[in-house]
C-alpha cells in the first residue's frame, strides 16, 4: 500500500511534467510557458551557469504579517517551481541548494512569475557553508577501539566506567551536547571571538562548556567521556574546520516526493527563549482543532508559552502560572558569560513546562511545575493513599496543569511523581499517562482524568506504580526484590528503568516507554486491575550485539510497534510478536527478545574516523503518523534528524528526508500531525514541529534570532498549487 502510493506520487510529478510541456498555456502576467500558477502564488523556472537546477529550494519571505513568515518549495526536474498559497504581501525570494550559494534576493508579490538565477559555488568550501550539521560533525575524530574498556588514569586513560566506544559515542551524540542543541553548525564547528583568546583549542573548548545557564548540564556531559580528551578531540575539530578542512561527504539534493513537500515557517516566542516542543491536536483524532492555534512548551526558559495562530499569522504568548511563589526559577542557576549573552541570565522559568498534549476539547495539557520539589504528606511514607502505600514519593520535580483555551484559564495539579512527557489513554477515563525523565525516579504515574474532572479531587485521581517485572513467573505481582539485589525465582523483581518516552498501545492498551541508560530499554506495563498494585513490567534491551544502544524518545503504531531513536544512529522497531521466548520468569530480565528489534541506519555520513557503516546522526525523538496526517500512509513512523536539519521518514525501509534548508540550524524534538479538512487532499494535512533548540541565537540570523513553528505538507507533485 505504502509503495503504491509512492509510486502514484512519483508517476504523479513525471505526468504533470510531461501535460505542461506538451500543452503549454499562456495566461499573460500570470503564466509562462511551463508553470502555471493562481493570483496566490509565486513560480517560474530556475537555471543556472549550467543550466536548470533541478531539486534546489526557492525561499519566499515577508515580514508584513503579524510574525516573520517563510514558505519553501524545491524545483523539479526541469528547474520549475510554485510556492502556493501566499498570504498577500511583499515577499523577498531566492534560490538555495546544496552546489550553489545563495542567490541574490529578489522582490515579488505573489500572481506573477519569477524566474530565477541560481548562482553556483565557486569553490567546494563555499558550497559546504549550506551543509547539514551532520556532515561537519563527521569530522570529530573518535577515540579507537584500544581505548575500551577504559583502565583508569594510570592505565590508557579512559575512565573504568567506559567499556565500549559505544559508550562515548552515546555521549557525544544523543544522550550528550547534542541533547540540548546541534553540534556541526556554523555556530558550534568555530570558535567566536568573543569567547576570549586561548593557548590551544582545548582551552578554548574547556572554557566554551560553562558558557551561560546551562554549564552544570554541559560540564556533566563532557565529565562522562573523560573531559581532558574530549577538549583535545573538539579543539583538534575546530581547529581542522579553521584551517580550512571539508566534511568528505556531500549532502544529496532531495529526489522522487521529497521534491513535493511545501515548508512554512512562522516565527514565535522571543529570542532569549527556547522550545522543547509544540502540540496542534489531540493524538487521538488529529481533526481536533482544526485551523486553529498552536501550543509551544518553553522548558527552563520563561514562563511565556507561546501560541501561534497559523490562519491570521499571529504569535502572541501566556503566562504559565505556579501554585507556590517559592517555586525554583531557571534564573539562579550557576553561569559563566556566553559570547552571545555575557553575564545576563536569559532564562527565568519557573514552570519549566516541558511537554504539551491536547485533548479532545483542544485544551492543552503539560507536564510543568507548580511548586517546590518537596512533596506532601499524603505523598509520602504514612500516607493512606493506595500509591503511597506501596511507593511513597518525597519529591517531584515537575507536576501537571491544563490551559484551557475556551476559558483562557490554567489548572495546576500536584502530583506526588515526577512528570516529562504525558500521553492520553484511549480508554473511558481518558488516563493521562506521564513519564518521569530519567530512570531515577523508579516510578510511572497518572492521573484518571475522568475523576479529576467529576471531583476536582487531585489526590484521589492520581496514581504511580514501581515497575515489578513477574520473575517468578505466576503472571502476578507479589513480593518484589530490590534492583541491587539478585533475581529470586520465588519473588518478583524491582527495576529503576521508569520512562523518558511513553506510549499507549491501540492493541490491548498497556503503556510503553523508553528508558534511558547503556544500552538502554523498552519497557511494557500492564496496568491490571488496581496499577498500584497489579501492574506488571516487561523490560527489554537494546541489542548492542545489533549495533543498537542510547534511546530517547519513542512512539508506538495502531499494531503496538514501538519505534524508537537510538543515539547509535538507528531508528529501532521492536515487535513484542516476535518474541519467542518466555515473557516472563527468572530469564526475562532484558535480554530474552533480541529477534524483536529491528534497526534502521538514519540518513547522513557515518564519522569519518570510524570507517565503518553508520550515521552520526543523533536523533532525539520518534513520531508515529498513525493516521496519515502528512500523505506517506498511516503508520508511517518519523524521527527528528536533529544534525539533518529535518524529519526522517521511513517509508517501505527507505527514509524521506524532509529538509528544513533556511534557516539553517532546524532542530526538532518532537511534532505531530494534524487534519484541517479530511476532504481537503494535500491541502488540508500538515505535520507540525518546532525548533526545539536551547540555541536559537545558534540558527542562521544569530543573536536576535527568534524559535519556529515549522509546517510540513506533501502535495502529489512538485508543481501542485
């Protein structure tokens, strides 16, 4: 089903090609003898010094509009070209490919026709400016083998915690810097002068890690991987890149149906704000607000959430409230001044709102905090709540609220867990399920938000179960072990592996989620009857033998395939169907189901140094379109190609590459897919993603440079108006 409708595309774009060249129609002003365009567009044909340029991006541009606005489209095989449906204003419009640099910028309004000249690199340094992250952070050498397993500082230096090259590699792709911001763009691949001046590079690098209000988070990352030789590693790849070295490989220009997808990009929030991610529907049914606005989650960097009305062009922002004034803010935390901003704390966030959902009524749930880490009692030891009872909780760092934009009126709920990403159950309590971030909180919660809603009873809605896996194998939850103690074949067992990513199966409604760690896990919950104390856990580990390991964010599909992306460059599928082992019992503890997963390489050359097949990609998050919003098919699962400056899109074992080519720096950690008009074909479809950045001042445009709402949308050929 998948292929046909690739192929249709495909057949699609060659047909209308093959139609317009052999019936060429003359509409004045409005059309040349190739493109066709409506008094709401801007086309014509792009060429060259060597003639048309096929599969390059023409950029128009305004800022008439309430908000900065962008659209992007690319050529087809002839150099044509439409960018559909402009809002009416002056628009600046030029050419960008990979072989060329840009164009001169050029006015035009949308009804006539523009064709362009595109200008050609005039050496490979210069074309290799518009590359993709990716291919500049191939360049970072990589310590061999023989360093692993790391001996200690009077042995080969490598810290004893590191047994695998692996493990490094983790750190300095997703699970590491990456994390937070690119590694490879123009802002991070040099060294700005306003830094300071150095004795070598590697000071520099050691000075350049506790720039601004993120250094504690930098300086653990680099403490991970023997910081002392990561300095030396990222001052010798600078270095290189200053003296005028080029990535090996060169991207390719996008063919077949990437040439039919059409990019908007709005711009939001303020520049000393960052996005996590945004939300357009319920995920549930992805008709839910149609047209209407769209929520962002600023984390730790201001209270304003930000709102983007797509149909009126216009950004404005809320403020999150908290419960307690005590609440702790991102302002106190420990700096030392960046070259972009000095000494100045440009975060101030005491919500720390992290992730939006939204529900069937188009009202936006967080996970955000409300109040001071310290619990209450009915939280805790003592307590007579049923969750309690089994798993008191001292301290939450992140709780829950609702915005309601009917009302525009927030909700603040308390929760004794800690929340990350939240995800609505399918089933008649509408269960929000949250996960806790990272593995050390031991425990999944969730809210009945039926409950809560009837009684406005926070304590009595809210639940969380340690994760017990059935050692024993009885198919019941009994007494548990403890995670540093030894399976006992008459006992179940306890695990600290509670979720970063969480997922609810359409299948049989358990909750899946990704827990972080090395090689890192999916893990299953059955809820049962009673989850605080029925719920039973199924732990199952990343292949390293596979060359799998670091996941982080996941998606699940309407078959309960969970998709995943790994920091080793995949985009992993595990299918519990697959297993043929037991499930249960003392042997099911990780490593019982290697033949469910399957590994996709990500798009994008693999290090240089490591001569071997791969990707350095770093991919943050996946995405499953379960109801094909965006035109691939249903259950298409998308993962952010955060070096690619795109989507990846596996359709049929092959990726879509969904470029975002200006500004340059697009950096995802989420989207979601929305249906305007299920009559509405192309048209009334999007995928929806934000820059997720904590660097927006890293993006083309540098400092001043403002977060994106970016729109994706597949028309059926590259000329489609």
């Amino acid at each position: 089903m998948r292929t046909t409708r690739l192929v249709y595309l495909g057949m699609a774009a060659v047909g209308v090609a093959a139609l317009l060249n052999a019936y060429p129609v003359e509409l004045g002003s409005q059309q040349n003898a190739s493109v066709r365009i409506d008094k709401d567009d801007i086309g014509g044909v792009v060429k060259s010094a060597n003639g048309t340029e096929a599969g390059v991006w023409v950029i128009a541009q305004t800022s008439d509009l309430p908000t900065k606005f962008a659209k992007i489209v690319a050529t087809d095989d002839q150099g044509r070209y439409v960018i559909p449906d402009l809002p009416k204003a002056n628009y600046t419009v030029w050419v960008r490919g990979y072989g060329l640099v840009d164009s001169p910028k050029v006015k035009a309004a949308p009804g006539k026709t523009l064709d362009l000249k595109a200008v050609v690199a005039p050496n490979p340094a210069a074309a290799a400016e518009y590359y993709p992250a990716i291919y500049w952070y191939s360049m970072l050498k990589i310590p061999d083998t023989t360093l692993f397993p790391g001996t200690g500082e009077t042995g080969n230096g490598m810290p004893e915690k590191l047994r695998h090259q692996e493990q490094w590699l983790d750190v300095v792709k997703t699970n590491g810097c990456n994390t937070c911001h690119q590694l490879g763009n123009k802002a991070t691949r040099t060294i700005p002068k306003e830094l300071g001046t150095f004795k070598n590079p590697a000071d520099a690098w050691q000075r350049r890690i506790v720039s601004g209000q993120a250094m504690t988070s930098m300086l653990n990352a680099m403490n991970r991987i023997e910081p002392k030789l990561a300095a030396q590693l990222y001052g010798d790849w600078t270095d290189r890149i200053a003296a005028g070295a080029l990535p090996e490989s060169k991207p390719a220009r996008p063919q077949g149906v990437e040439r039919n997808v059409v990019v908007t990009v709005w711009d939001w929030s303020n520049p000393r704000a960052y996005l996590h991610d945004e939300i357009s529907t319920d995920k549930r049914n992805p008709t839910v607000n149609a047209n209407g606005p769209i929520f962002g989650a600023t984390e730790l960097s201001t209270d304003l959430v930000p709102v983007l009305d797509p149909v009126r062009h216009r950004a404005f922002e809320i403020k999150h409230p908290v419960r307690d004034p005590n609440t702790p803010s991102a302002r106190t935390d420990a700096l030392t001044p960046s070259p972009y901003w000095g000494a100045e704390p440009i975060w101030d966030s005491q919500s720390n709102q992290h992730n939006p959902m939204m529900d069937e009524k188009a009202r936006v749930w967080f996970t955000a905090r409300i109040r001071p880490p310290d619990n209450p009692a009915f939280c805790k030891k003592g307590s007579d709540h049923p969750s309690a009872k089994v798993f008191p909780m001292n301290s939450a760092n992140r709780h829950l609220s609702m915005y309601d934009p009917k009302t525009k009126k927030f909700t603040l709920i308390s929760t004794c867990f800690s929340t990350h990403h939240l995800v609505f159950a399918e089933d008649a309590n509408q269960t929000l399920w949250t996960s806790a971030g990272g593995p050390t909180s031991g425990v999944v919660g969730w809210l009945n938000r039926k409950m809560f809603e009837e009684t406005a009873d926070e304590q009595k809605s809210q639940g969380w179960t340690p994760l017990i896996l059935d050692t024993n194998g009885n198919g019941k939850r009994d007494e548990w072990v403890e995670p540093d103690q030894p399976v006992d074949p008459t006992k179940d067992k306890r695990v600290v592996a509670a979720f970063y990513g969480v997922a609810v199966s359409p299948v049989d409604g358990t909750i899946w989620g990704s827990s972080q760690g090395f090689p890192s896990s999916i893990v299953r919950l059955n809820p049962g009857s009673n989850p605080s104390e029925t719920a039973l856990a199924e732990i199952y580990e990343v292949p390293l033998e596979q060359g799998g390991y670091g996941i982080r964010g996941m998606d699940i599909d309407r078959n309960g395939v969970v998709w995943s992306s790994l920091s080793s460059g995949h985009l992993a599928a595990f299918d519990r169907r697959k297993c043929k082992g037991p499930l249960n019992g003392p042997n099911a503890t990780g490593k019982h189901c290697a033949e469910g997963w399957a590994l996709h390489t990500l798009p994008g050359p693999n290090f240089e140094s490591l001569k071997v097949p791969g990707s350095a990609e770093a991919s943050y998050y996946t995405w499953v379109d379960q109801f094909d919003t965006f035109g691939l098919g249903k259950d298409i699962p998308i993962a952010t190609g955060n070096l690619n400056d795109s989507l990846l899109a596996l359709v049929d074992g092959n990726f879509v590459n969904l470029r975002v080519p200006y500004p340059l720096g697009f950096y995802a950690k989420w989207m979601d897919g929305r249906i305007d008009d299920p009559k509405g074909g192309w048209k009334g479809r999007g995928l929806w993603a934000t820059t997720g950045t904590r660097t927006p001042f890293h993006m083309e445009g540098g400092k001043g440079t403002k977060p994106k709402v970016v729109k994706f949308q597949l028309r059926p050929d590259p000329l489609a108006k």
